[in-house]
C-alpha cells in the first residue's frame, strides 16, 4: 500500500461494463408496464395559442392519455430561476405554453401510447389554433425600441441586467493613450452530448414513492424543484440519475418535460417514459453562448492596459428557467481574465428572443468573455505594433499579487484568483511551440501562397462551485467499503477519482471501493456534477468522511486493544500497536466490531460510516494557455488545425489520464464552436440546425492530437488543492483555433470578429479582402 | 393499428423469433424486445454511428433498417465481443487501458466499427485510424485517446 | 422520430415488384438500401402508406460486363462497387466517387440504384454516372426502356422512373483505352454530403489531346449539372491547366448554385472553380499511366 493514488494515472474502474454494453442510460432501464410520451411541440416561434383540442389524439388505438397546459392544473407552478439577479423579470416558462409559444419546439400537448410510434401518430391528431406573430431573432433589435413585445413582464424584451464595476473605467478612458475597440460576436451553439435527454417514472407499489430517473447532472435539484412544481412532498420522491451519455452542463437544467413525465406517471397510475428524439433535442436542450460584445480595452504608452468598458447583449432565447443568468454573471464578472486591470465596467443584458432557452454548456460565460478579451487583445496587438504574445505578458497579473481579488462577483462566488503563476504558465506554453520562430515560419508559408496561423488564448475558469457537496464512506461488517455521493457524473471518471482519494485514506485497493451516484435516496443532500465542481466538492467530501471514518476506526481500535490512540499507527490498511505487528486489527474486524450490540468505546454510535458535507462558496480557479496552429486553404477556406498545445494549471490532479481526456474532449467541442458549430435561426425564428447533416460536430478527422503539459500550483481553497478544470478545453479551444485563423488571414485586411469561421465565411473575408 | 412481421433473427449466435411492427427499427426491436440494450440510438438519421453493428458481419447503422429486414440474417452487436463474462476481448482491454472512452455512449458502436477496422488492416496508422472512425461521433473524448486505443488493440489482438 | 404508419411488403421478384407499384401508385415507396429512406421516414418528411422492400430480389443484385458494357444491377451494394476489381480507366470514377459516399457502414447497405433513383443533388453517384454517359434501364408495365444519364435527372429529387417502374440496372458503355477518372469533392466533413463534387472521366489521343471527356458537377443545381462547355472547349485540345482554368470560371460564372447554411451561391462557385481543373488534371494522369 505504499503508492500514493491521488495523482495516478489509473485506468477507470467505470469502463468495463461500458465496454461489454452493460451501461444502464435511462432508456436501457425496462419497466413492466411502461408506456410512452411524445411532446407536441409548436412549429411557430411565436404565436398565441388560442385552444388546443386532443381530442381526436386519444381515438387513435393505443393510446392512453393526451393532455395539455389546462390538465396542469388552475394555477401551475413555473420552472424557478435559482439565482436571480436582483433585475430579473418574470419571464418563466410552464411545463406546457399556456397562451402563448414563444420558441420552436416549445411544448404545448402531451400524447401517451403504447409506443412512441403510435404516440407520435396521435401527437398530428391534436388540433392546435395558433395566432403566428411576429418573431424576434436578433437580440440587439430585440432590445431597441419598437421591438415586438415577448413577455408581458418584460415589454422591452430585457430579461436582466447586470453590472460589473470596479475602480474609474471612464476616467481610465479618458486619460488613455490608445483605445481599441470592437464588435465581436458568439454564436449560438450548445453540447449536443451523444445521448440525449430522458425521464421515467414509476410509482414504486410497496412505498408509494415516485421514482424519476432522468438523464440529467443534478438529481437533488431536480427532486426538490420537480417535486415542488407538482405539489409532493420530497420524501414521497426520488431521483435517479443513471448512467448518463454526455451532459457538459446541458443537462443540468429543469425541464418541462422532467415534470410532465412524472406528472403522467401520477395521472395514468403507469411508469411512463420520455427519450427525446435528437431533431426534438436540437430545439430543446439548452441552447448557449450567443452573445454580442461592444468591448474595448485603454491602454497606456507602454501597452499596460488601464481600463476595460464592455457592453454584452446576451441572447438568452424564449425563457429564463434555472440557470437563467449565469452565463452571463460568469461572462461580465470574469470579462478581465486573468490580467490586472484595475478599472472596469460591463453592463451585461439578457436579452429575450423567440428561440430556444439559454443556459450554461462547458464554460458558462467564459468561452465568450474569452474570445471577446483574447480576440481583442490580438487586434490591439496589431494595432499596437506590439507583439501579442509580449502584450499579454505585460499585463498578466503576477505571482507576488496572488491571491489576487479583481473586486467582482459573479451571481456564483467572488472572483478572487487563488493560485498560479500566470507569467511562467505562458512562457512554458510559448516554449512549447517555439513561438519566436512561428513569424519566420509564417513568412516562409506566405511567400508559398500559403496561409498559416497562429493563436493564443490565455484563459480561466471558475470551479468548485459550492454551496456544498456530499459524501458518505462506509466500511461494512465485512469490510467493503462503499461511496455514495450526490455527484451525478456523466463521464468524467467520478468513481475512479473518489475510489482514488479513499484509498490513500484508508489505505485500500482503490479497485475495491465502490461508488454510487445520482440517487437521492442514499443520500440526503446534494447538488450534482457541472460546474467543474466534482474533485473539488465531492472529492474533498469524500476525503472528509474517510478521514472521519478513518479517526473513528482509530478510536475504535484503542478501545479493543486496550492501548492510548497516541500508541497507534496505521499501517497496511490495520491499526497497530506501534512498532508491533501482533496487536493489531484490520479496518474489516473494526467495521465488525462496529455493529450494534459490539463493544465501543462510551459515546460512541455503531457503524463505521461518516456522511460529511464539504461546505464552501469560494471558488478556486484554474486557468491554462491554449496555443492552436492552423492553416487556412485559400481556395476552398478550410481550416487544418495542424498543431495544439496546452498547459494548463489545475492544481493537484487526482486522476492526469482522466483529466488530459477532460481537456482533449474540451478543445474537440471548443474547435467546433470556432470552425463549425451553429443554431442557425432565419428570420422568422425557424431553427435550420436541426439534424447533424445541418449541425455539424467534430469528428475524428478534425480534432489535432494535443500536447499538453500540467502546472501545479495547488489551491488553498481545499485540503488536497485541486482546481476544477473539466471546462478549460472548450474555454481555450474555441478562441485559440479563432485567433489562429484570424492570424492566418488578418494580413490581408481584414478583421475576424465572429464565429463559426465555416470554410465558406472564411473564404468571402479572404476574397473580399484588400490585400488578396 | 401497426401492422406486424414475424421474424427470426441470430444475434450472437442466438436464435430468436418474434413478431414485430413493421416500422420498429432494427435497433429498437435489438434493444426493448430482445433487451440487448449495448447497442445505443444516438440520432436515427445514420449519422452518429452509435448504433453500429455487424449484419452478416458487416457493419451497419442498426438505425436505417427496419427490424423486419434483419430476417434471416446474424447480428453482432458488442454484447456478443467479449469471450464470457469474465473476460474482454482484446478491443475493450485496450480502450480500457488508454481512456479510449468517458461517458460510454459511443463506445459499443466504436468498438464495432474497429473490430471491422482491425480484422481488414494491420499496423493501421493513425490517420487511416481517423478516417476509419470518421462516421463515429463521440462528443466526450476528442478522439486521441481513441486511436490511441485502436492502435494499442491493433498490437495486442492476434487475428 | 418514428415513421408514420406503413403496409411492408416485399417482393423476390421484378414482376412482383412492378405489380405492386402498378396497384399503388404514389401510395408507394421503393426501400432498398435504406440510407436515404430511412432517415426521410424517421423524420416523417416522406410518409408513404406502402412500403415496397426490394432487398428480396436478389435478380437485381449483378455487377459484372455485358458486352463491351459494364452492368450494374440496380441492388448492388455500393461497397461492392467499390471493392470490385474494375478496370482503371474511366470507369473508376465509380469506385472514386464511392469513397466520398459516407463511411462504410453507409456502403454496406446502400445501393447504387438507390442512390441514382433517389437523385439527391448533392449526390456522388448521380454525377459519376452522367460523367460516364452511363444509361439508365427502367422496367415498367410497357417492359423495357433506357435512358441516357443526362435525361435521367430531371430535378430535385426527381427522375425519369415513373410511379409504376423500377430502376433496373445501370448500363456503362466503354470508353477508349487510354482513359482516366478522377472525383474531387469538398464536403463539411469527410463522408458528409458534397457541398460540391466533381466528376471527371477523360480519354486522351494518340498526341495527348483530350479525345473524350465526361465532367459532371453535383451540389451546384436541383440535378447533376454536366459542363457541356467545358467538355466542347477541351475535346480536340491538349488539357492545359490554364485551358481548363478558364473553362471551369467561365463554366462556373454561368451557374446558379443555392446558399445554405453550409455556403454561399458564390462560394459554391468557387469550388467549381478550384475543383474542376482538379478532377481533370487527375483524370488526365491517370489516363496517361
């Protein structure tokens, strides 16, 4: 038991039952009985819903039940927002539209059959009267007047506001020596994970709880909002979270459908069970970072930025529900990065539209500060006469000022930078490229009539997000030791990570520890997996209740040896005398003699468990450089990423394999926000990308192999100093592969200022350009 | 009413018959009437490959046929790889020794598409890796690790 | 997405086939290797009430020469086509043109006279086939006829088979022994869709003139778009890249392609433009080795 496992590159104990086919995703799960549901969603992007009759819907044979918003109840509850801004209007969506649909794909009746089949049949039955109106598709003429009116609560469509301030941004402006400014545009685009969304229910007949399994990041949450919505009391509910296909924050949401599944359960007195299609999924998974940046940069003569003024219009679609804001507090309290600039002003709106509802994907907020701070940057550069490299140097904050608290908050935690070494992390990953001789190379390339490039992204991401996490270990009579924690992972390793941080606790084969997630009866509470806040929440969760249980065997050991606890030494996974191998005794005859009716020390309650809370809102950061290589084919406008390197600083990492695949499987999504990925909607809020022929993702011809190399600065924020980072790599790879395709044509005279740079896009500003 | 077929079908080396709808999928029919759930649905427009599997050895998208068209035929799907249940075969142990997945759901449709790779080329390099896995999505892993598993399973699988 | 309601019938003969398609009229769908159905029927954008599998008439399953001709039955696996042992002269814009369609498990299924009778503009196979002059055999209640591939395409999605025939076979004549094929195409990804493909079969003289040539563009209009122009400009000439440069922008110049969120009319143009020269300039070498 000498090798320490926290900072092992092990290989997962989740994978063989993947493997063989054995993962149980919610639609792999069989329940007798179970019937059905198909949504019928609105083809309008707005409209007034003026009846809707299914009654024609329920002579189709096979099927159960049709209902719509009025079966909901006289007054049903809406999907909450859980972390308003103090500006928030109330722009809720309902489980079904009420008297108006204000996206494509909106739900507005429910169908229950035998079969999907025969409920997507009937679903064409149900007689819906629309009254189309106009569509608002463009978030910045959304919020100018005369716009049509989305929400009664919000004629001018603004769903929020936010401010972010901190020193004299105007002054600093007025006293600058250069501006530079510019308009820079995100498109729309979200996780699309492999699996998509779904819920069952099934009432359980012994204790007349219900029981959801959905696939989804947070079965708590869920629990506690869905039974709220539908009036039951928590106890008489249950979540499941089974194994999940890919969630990337997308499935961390309140859905309509995470009620109506449950809802029908109740109402049939059946298990009912929903999978979304993926043409459904296209127009119902949170959509994400869409946003316009007006943002500029004050310098002074020698290239020290002063001051930072930005204004972000966010488009944040149809309705606000849970997570309503947070891409866009994440986006305007982190706007400066990791440089020092002591003086700033965002003003953040939410701006309302007829698509569908905005939430966070991987990043949240942060892959759009990044490309509107980082693009920025590389223009000053240029504008500058300043290499962009060096400007970034200049201006990173530096070790002797960390921690460094840049005086803002997001609607999350402060942002406060906890630890790092932002300088050296840069200079490594220009090292590691050899960046000084890439202009020579770049040269060479052009003379060629080839178009090569080069981008830096110099990002960070919240991580840890609090308020707590959970865990419970427990060695059992005998002598297994089972996790259970509210993490509801979707891929990232959970089990093997925890199985690796017991196991230096309590000196065992980390291959035995099992872990069970996701269920909100064997633990009381819990918050979920998104938000890069597994290792640091769970993962020190667990160490807590380890420990705990650990000192508790301890106690518990000097009590049946009859020795001082001080005279004890934990060796091998026992407790002996120290020195001595003959008193001794095993963690397995400790969780023996732990059971009731067992000879304890006084005071002492039986079992060898401990459930401990890791309470914390103070989130660490960890931060990377993103350095992408690209060359752009001048006649036909696509864009080889031909190099990609990575340093990236997560502190201590408990499991390297599992979070350079965190990384890789970032940058893949990361490159197709920048080269691919897009929500197309035209003008009258008809969404275009609705198939993967239309919504196109990376596949494994598109993706570089990375070079990555780790810095560890570990946090102080937690025992073992890890730092979330599960986010870094769609962070950094969307705006490194962005910045190098601008460097590879910008000579030309022109300006990249918006994303997806398709082959087409990148083409007409190659054509169009003075220089070409 | 939804007319119905009956058919019979080998999926790993079992027989089974059963009455069908006309309309099921084969990869639906696979996964609730038989409750061989391994092989996933991932899009039903034969574009993700998720639920790739082998038809008369060949690999398919499970998603495009309609169950009925599986009369007659044997099917491989990744349930069928592994010897029994206490070992791999050679693909999974290298995909499990390299992190060649995280949440799963690709994976048996990856697994069939490699097998087929594996028993055509030998010592593939990784770019004819690449183009071979390129009507394989995975949203998870970016791929490297993947093909670092193929060709780890390319060294360690005798065929 | 599950289809909408369908009868499933199917037929082990041509005759069968005919019968049931002259009983149903447009009631009717023809399923074969189901790549391009299916998707359509899960989608429920086609909704036919009889669905007519022909994977049973194994009389349509023959690859091999007739004559001088090359004879494709119409349920040929395109992964067959690909992997057969063709000559290397202009026929091998067939397997060439294959390599673009999907990834392996498409071929494993498709057809080749799925893909030509279902006519998507953006379609490999269609364009190889009008670059080839191949000629088109449909049977009907009247027996048997055959169209010339540039007839054959008559819009989008839409053919010379009427509602009560079936496409038979694929009927390719020969060409001169020193020729070549080539097929170039930019897609999104590999295996997607052509934004635009091109097709190119040459035959090359006795002094290096082109003496022959086939060049057919998909992705650019509602059907494979054959330049007839530029084939009239290189007949009788030496294949110089800037002969066929300013035919192929001149070619190009005349077209109207769509704009998707794919691209733009012009930037389709462009590939025109970029890929046309290339497909001839491969062709040309491999008729020359």
């Amino acid at each position: 038991m000498g090798v320490k496992m926290v900072g092992a590159r092990v290989k997962r104990i989740e994978d063989p039952r993947l493997l063989r086919g054995e993962g149980a995703f919610v639609d792999d799960i069989h329940l007798p009985g179970v019937v059905h549901m198909a949504v019928l969603r609105s083809p309008h992007a707005h409209a007034r819903v003026h009846s809707v009759e299914v009654a024609a819907a329920l002579t189709v044979p096979g099927v159960l039940d049709a209902f719509s918003a009025a079966d909901l109840g006289p007054d049903p509850a809406a999907i909450p927002v859980l972390f308003p801004a103090e500006t928030s209007k109330a722009t809720h969506q309902y489980p079904l539209a009420r008297d108006t649909v204000r996206y494509v794909g909106e739900g507005v009746a429910v169908v229950i059959a035998k079969s999907r089949a025969i409920a997507e049949d009937a679903c064409e039955l149900v007689d819906v009267d629309y009254e189309v109106l106009p569509a608002v598709v463009d978030a910045v003429a959304a919020i100018a007047p005369g716009a049509t009116a989305l929400h009664p609560d919000a004629p001018d469509n603004v769903g929020a506001t936010l401010v972010y301030a901190v020193g004299d941004a105007d002054a600093a402006f007025a006293a600058a020596d250069r501006v530079v400014g510019e308009r820079l545009d995100m498109q729309r685009y979200t996780g699309i994970p492999l699996e998509t969304r779904g819920v069952a229910a099934q009432r359980d007949p012994v204790t007349g709880e219900m029981t959801i399994w959905a696939s989804n990041q947070w079965p708590h949450i869920l629990r506690g909002i869905v039974a709220g919505m539908l009036g039951l009391a928590e106890r008489s509910v249950r979540v499941i979270t089974p194994d999940v296909g890919g969630g990337f924050g997308c499935k961390a949401e309140v859905y309509p459908e995470d009620v109506l599944v449950p809802f029908a359960t109740a109402r049939l007195g059946r298990p009912v069970k929903w999978i979304e299609d993926r043409n459904e999924h296209f127009l119902s998974l949170v959509h994400s970072r869409e946003q316009t940046h007006f943002v500029e940069l004050a310098f002074a003569a020698d290239g020290t930025i002063t001051g930072l003024r930005a204004k972000l219009i966010t488009d944040i679609g149809a309705y606000q529900r849970t997570l309503a804001v947070i891409n866009s507090s994440l986006a305007g309290s982190s706007l400066a990065g990791l440089y020092d600039i002591p003086n700033i002003h965002v003003d953040v709106v939410c701006a309302a539209t007829n698509k569908s509802p905005a939430s966070p994907y991987r990043g949240a907020g942060a892959p759009e500060a990044c490309f509107a701070r980082e693009r920025l940057i590389d223009i000053a550069a240029r504008e500058l006469g300043v290499d962009r490299a060096e400007l970034r140097r200049r201006n990173l904050v530096r070790p002797e000022q960390m921690p460094f608290d840049t005086g803002l908050a997001s609607v999350e935690a402060a942002v406060i930078l906890d630890s790092g070494d932002f300088p050296a992390a840069l200079d490594q990953a220009l090292a590691m490229v050899d960046y000084p001789a890439f202009a020579e190379k770049q040269e060479a390339a052009r003379a060629e009539g080839r178009l090569i490039g080069l981008g830096i992204c110099v990002y960070h991401q919240t991580s840890g997000t609090g308020p707590f996490e959970g865990a419970s270990v427990r060695v059992d009579p005998s002598g297994q030791v089972t996790v259970n924690a509210g993490s509801a992972p979707q891929g990232q390793g959970t089990g093997t990570m925890l199985a690796q941080i017991v196991a230096d606790e309590l000196q065992i084969d980390h291959e035995t520890v099992k872990c069970v997630f996701g269920d909100t009866g064997r633990i009381a509470f819990g918050i979920g997996t998104f938000a890069s806040r597994n290792a640091v929440m769970a993962g020190t969760s667990v160490q807590m209740a380890s420990i705990k249980v650990r000192d508790k065997a301890l106690q518990l050991a000097g009590h049946l040896l009859e020795v001082d606890t001080a005279d004890l030494e934990f060796v091998d996974g026992a407790f002996q005398v120290k020195g001595s191998t003959h008193a001794r005794r095993t963690l397995t005859e400790l969780a023996a003699a732990a059971a009731p009716g067992g000879s304890r020390p006084p005071g002492m309650e039986p079992d060898l468990e401990s459930v401990q809370y890791f309470e914390s809102t103070a989130a660490p950061y960890s931060f990377g450089i993103h350095i992408a290589e690209v060359e752009v084919d001048p006649d036909t406008g696509q864009t080889a990423v031909t190099r990609y390197a990575v340093v990236n600083d997560a502190g201590v990492i408990v499991n390297p394999l599992a979070a350079e695949g965190q990384i890789a499987g970032g940058v893949a999504q990361g490159l197709g926000g920048a080269l691919m990925e897009e929500l197309v909607y035209d003008a009258d809020g008809q969404p275009q990308a609705t198939t993967f022929l239309d919504y196109i993702v990376p596949g494994s011809m598109d993706v570089p192999t990375l070079e990555i190399q780790h810095m560890t600065s570990p946090s102080p924020l937690n025992p073992l100093g890890m730092k979330g980072m599960g986010e870094g790599g769609a962070i950094g790879g969307h705006t490194a592969v962005a910045n190098a395709v601008a460097d590879a044509i910008e000579h030309l005279g022109v300006r990249v200022t918006r994303t997806p740079l398709k082959p087409s896009t990148v083409w007409e500003l190659i054509r169009t350009s003075p220089g070409w | 009413m939804d007319a119905t077929r009956s058919i019979t079908v080998t999926v790993n080396d079992t027989r089974y018959e059963r009455t069908v709808s006309v309309r099921t999928s084969l990869a639906d029919f696979l996964r609730h009437d038989i409750g061989l759930t391994g092989t996933h649905v991932g899009c039903e427009h034969g574009v993700c490959g998720a639920c790739t599997l082998l038809l008369d050895g060949e690999p398919v998208r499970s998603c495009l046929m309609l169950a009925v068209q599986a009369d007659g035929h044997e099917l491989t799907t990744v349930e069928g790889l592994a010897g029994s249940q206490d070992e791999l075969h050679p693909i999974q142990q290298a995909f499990w020794e390299n992190h060649g997945l995280q949440c799963g759901f690709c994976t048996p449709g990856i697994l069939m598409t490699t097998y087929d790779f594996l028993r055509r080329e030998h010592a593939p390099t990784a770019c004819a890796i690449r183009e071979a896995l390129a009507g394989n999505i995975c949203r998870c892993t970016g791929y490297e690790n993947i093909v670092r598993a193929v060709q780890a399973a390319d060294q360690g699988w005798e065929r | 997405m599950k289809p909408a309601p369908f009868d499933y019938f199917d037929p082990t003969t041509v005759e069968e086939t005919l019968g049931l398609l002259g009983e149903f009229g447009d009631e009717a769908k023809l399923l074969a290797g189901g790549q391009s159905l299916l998707p359509m029927l899960n989608l429920r954008l086609a909704r036919p009430s009889k669905l007519v599998d022909i994977n049973g008439v194994t009389a349509l399953a023959h690859l091999g020469t007739d004559g001088d001709d090359l004879l494709i039955g119409a349920l040929t696996r395109q992964r067959t086509l690909e992997d057969a042992d063709l000559p290397d002269g202009a026929w091998s814009v067939l397997p060439r043109a294959l390599h673009h369609v999907g990834h392996v498990h498409i071929r494993n299924r498709g057809t080749v006279g799925g893909s030509i009778a279902h006519a998507d503009p953006a379609a490999e196979l269609p364009a190889a086939s009008c670059a080839l002059g191949a000629r088109m055999v449909i049977r009907g209640p009247s027996g048997e006829r055959e169209v010339p591939a540039e007839a054959f395409f008559r819009g989008y999605f839409t053919t010379a088979v009427g509602p009560d025939e079936l496409l038979t076979a694929i009927r390719v004549p020969p060409w001169p022994t020193r020729s070549g094929a080539a097929f170039v195409e930019v897609a999104r990804r590999h295996g997607d869709f052509a934004q635009v493909g091109v097709a190119a079969a040459v035959a090359i003289g006795d002094e290096g003139e082109v003496r022959r040539a086939g060049i057919a563009v998909a992705g650019v209009a509602t059907e494979p778009v054959i330049a007839v122009a530029v084939v009239d400009g290189l007949v009788g000439q030496q294949p110089a890249a800037a002969l066929v440069e300013q035919l192929a922008a001149e070619f190009a110049a005349g077209l109207t392609p769509p704009a998707d969120l794919h691209g733009t009319a012009e930037y389709r143009r462009q590939l025109v433009r970029h890929l046309l020269p290339r497909a001839v300039d491969q062709s040309v070498r491999a008729a020359l080795t």
